[in-house]
DNA sequence: ACCTAAACCTGGGCGC
DNA sequence: TGCGCCCAGGTTTAGG
C-alpha cells in the first residue's frame, strides 16, 4: 500500500520521464479509477497537453500541465505507475517520443482527477516537511479523545502516514497504539514526532516497503519491509524484547504492537 | 466538531 | 485441482 515514501520514490522516477513531454493519447481499460469527469471527457481534456512538472503531495502525484490545469493520481492500496505493463492495467499515456506511462491498479481503489487549477487537496502538514513542528502535532492531539494510531492516520491532521508507518513509528517511540492521543506528555510527543520522521526518511532510502503489492515504475520491490519491527509481525518475537507481537483491528486497520515495549 | 463504522474493490491465501 | 470463504486498507460517506 503505497505511504508517503513509496510515493516518493515513484515521483522521482517519473518525474524526468514525463517532464516536457506531450500526451499524445489516453487509453482507458477501465474507467472506475477516473473520477468526477467521462472518460470522453477526461481524454478530451487531455490529449495535447503537455507536463510542466510533478510534484509530491503526501500520498498524492500533482501532475501540473503547462496550460495550468492539472492531474491528480493517487494509488490507493495497490495502485502502480508503470514504465512497462503489467496485468493489471487500467489506462495507459502515450507520450510524445514514443513514451507509455502506464497506471494499473488491480482493486480499483486508486483515483485519477482532472482539475482546471491547482486543487486545493485539503490534507495536513506533512511530516519531513518545516510546517510539521512538535508544536503543531502537541496542539494537534491536545483534547482528542481518538486512539493515537488512529488519528496518525487522520490525513488532515498529518498527510502521507498510513498503516505501515503509523505502526512502525509508535513502536519505535515506546508508544502503545491504544494510548488516547490528549494523553501523551510531552516528551512523548516529541518522541512520536522524532520517529515518525525517521521512519518515513530510512523508508524513502530504501525505496519503499514492498509488503504485498507496491513496486515503483521500474516494476522493482523496495526492501523496507526488511527493516519492519512490527508490522505484519503477528505472532513473531518483538526485535527489542522478544515478547511475542500482537495484532488487534484499530479503526477497521490491522494494528501491530508490543505489549511490554509499547506503553 | 468529534467519533465510529460501513462501503468501495478483487487478487491471493487458506481450508477443505 | 478447484471451489468458497475471508482478508488486505486509503479514502469517502453516512450517521450518531
């Protein structure tokens, strides 16, 4: 399930591939991922406009066009943007110099939007960004009353953590998932913040955590999911402690903690 | 405003 | 080998 870095990493290596380029046609398999327009229409819209530059925003792709408009694409759970097809592709991009740019998605869950103008996406700060300081995130979980795994999912409060890295990030601060977010001091606030970063840039430098389905355009895993403590860890020793790792649905999400180094 | 939970989807893994 | 069942979860929507 592609998270902020896995994102990252797509945009990175898209960005030089269809930068500059023209669409020269849009081919749609299926038109479930396309959203809020027909897929005549979206076509329409499309065809002879050419990228002016991409850009990352949580686990958003903002393709700016150099007309202004702009096309948003986000991958959902199993999401992919492609250099070369797979089985599952849904609408492919013919570029100007014999280009494809192929977006697959075998549950449908992705989005693919056409806006006139920038849209405004409506998501928090994000982390490994300047706008996200420990003060933000205090004022932030100050007076919620929700579990703090769920509100590290919450989009608006904090952009671009999913599952993975919610739970990753609160085993490294010591932090148990069930904890209400208003209770956490402030040192341990500070921690969560602390971890949450460096959870998010170690992914990134590895190029994503390659779970199930996620692989970048290259069709390449990443290898964080060899650096995961505890997701996925149901029943497997905790790397700290050895305490055996629990699984619990937390907001209708798999949760996976340790019950003696998560307090 | 806050909080919870269902709905959207289908490939893959499992049990039989 | 194959069938049926259940699980995975990001976001939106509905309802309390």
């Amino acid at each position: 399930m592609p998270e902020l870095p896995e994102v990252e990493t797509i945009k990175r290596e898209i960005e030089p591939f269809v930068v500059g380029r023209t669409i020269e046609g849009v081919e749609i398999k299926d038109h479930r991922n396309i959203k809020g327009i027909s897929p005549e229409q979206f076509k329409n819209k499309l065809i002879g406009q050419k990228f002016k530059s991409l850009t990352r925003q949580a686990k958003y792709m903002l393709f700016e066009l150099a007309s202004g408009n702009y096309l948003t694409i986000h991958l959902g759970m199993t999401g992919r943007l492609l250099f070369e097809p797979d089985n599952y592709v849904k609408v492919i991009f013919n570029l100007s110099g014999k280009k494809d740019l192929y977006f697959s998605d075998a549950r449908l869950f992705g989005k693919i939007r056409f806006f006139n103008e920038k849209p405004d996406l409506k998501l928090g700060p994000e982390p490994l960004q300047k706008e996200f300081t420990v003060e933000y995130f205090k004022n932030a979980l100050a007076k919620r009353n929700t579990a703090i795994k769920v509100l590290l999912l919450d989009q608006k409060l904090l952009a671009g953590v999913g599952n993975i890295y919610a739970n990753e990030a609160l085993f490294r601060a010591g932090i148990n998932p069930h904890r209400k977010a208003s209770s956490l001091s402030d040192i341990e606030t500070k921690r969560l913040h602390k971890s949450i970063e460096e959870v998010l840039a170690e992914a990134i430098k590895y190029r994503g955590t390659s779970d199930s389905w996620y692989v970048d355009a290259k069709g390449e895993k990443g290898e964080f999911q060899l650096h995961l403590r505890v997701y996925g860890k149901k029943n497997k020793p905790c790397p700290k402690c050895g305490t055996i790792i629990k699984r619990e649905a937390m907001g209708q999400r798999g949760t996976f903690f340790c019950e003696h180094c998560q307090k």
